[in-house]
C-alpha cells in the first residue's frame, strides 16, 4: 500500500492513528490487526466476484 493511501485512510478515520503536535502517528500492531481484519473481508469478496464471474461464463 502506498504511502498517500495509508495517509488518506487516516485522514478518512478509516485506519487506526493518533496526532502528535502536527504529526501522524501509527502503531504498527494496531495498523497490523486492522490490515488483516479488512484483507479477510476483501479476500472473501474478491472470492464471491471471482465465483460469481465464473458462474456468469458457464451459464
């Protein structure tokens, strides 16, 4: 993930973060849960797209 994504997701309050003075600040094992927490949502519905595409070619 790109350095600008990481910063807009905690603008958006989307990723765990704290501001320190002017600074953005993550801690690595609370951006590490919440990375594998979404990364299971989206494996599973990177999943349903890839059966339901396939489902679509064989019909």
């Amino acid at each position: 993930m790109s350095r600008s994504k990481v910063y807009l997701l905690a603008q958006r309050g989307e990723i765990p973060h704290f501001r320190h003075g002017g600074s953005v600040r993550f801690d690595r094992r609370e951006v590490l849960d919440w990375w594998q927490q979404h990364r299971r949502g989206a494996d599973s519905a990177h999943d349903h797209r890839k059966c339901t595409s396939v489902d679509r070619h064989y019909t």
